[in-house]
C-alpha cells in the first residue's frame, strides 16, 4: 500500500520540486516562447516579403497578418471609463490674445454646453 504524503515527508518533498508553483512559468510554454521568439527574430526580414505576397492576391488576409504580429509586439490597452463632474467656473477670461481658431474652438464648447443646459 502507497504511503500518503503525511506519513512520507521525502516523497511529499519530492513530488512538491516536481509540481508546478504558482508564480513559476512552464518549462514547456518557455521553450514554445523561446522557439517563437527566435523564428521570428531570424526571419524579421522575411516578414515584409511573405505579407506582400499574401497582399497580391488577399489584401484583407494581409491586413489580418500585420495585425495580429503587431499583438505580439504592441500589447492590448483594456478600456477604461471614466466618468466625473467636473464644474469649474472661469472668473477671468482675457480673449484678447488668443487665436481665431482658439476663439472658434471656445465658440463650439459654449453651443456644446448650451445644449447640454437645455
């Protein structure tokens, strides 16, 4: 009959170096990254050649490649919403130096807040 790990601390000890610890990548999934990361590193200037020939006869398929090589480079933002009320009052307003397109621009955000009034 097999001991349990309660009566056999070496063999607990052992399986506990063989098992997986929160935090420690897998051996396996490192050496699938590894071996990823150098196909791509040694063939970086074969990218642009292999794209542009998919692009001769699907130009979406290329897009779609572009794209997902660029989530191995570029990481995804995740969405952030923010939400506040902001009120300020502006005591002192000197428009006496400021631009046509900054008085334009002044213009559209006092409609924008008339609207948002009514």
């Amino acid at each position: 009959m097999a001991k349990h790990f309660k009566e056999d601390k070496d063999a607990a000890s052992k399986a506990g170096k063989k098992s997986s610890r929160k935090g420690t990548p897998n051996k396996t999934t490192k050496e699938l990254r590894d071996s990823f990361q150098l196909f791509v590193e040694n063939n970086v200037s074969q990218f642009q050649k292999w794209i542009e020939q998919v692009a001769e006869s699907n130009p979406a398929k290329a897009i779609e490649l572009v794209t997902s090589l660029g989530e191995y480079i570029i990481p995804k933002l995740s969405r952030t919403e923010i939400e506040a009320d902001v009120k300020q009052e502006v005591t002192n307003l000197n428009i006496d130096n400021l631009s046509l397109d900054e008085l334009e621009q002044l213009e559209r955000i006092s409609d924008k807040l008339n609207k948002q009034k009514d």
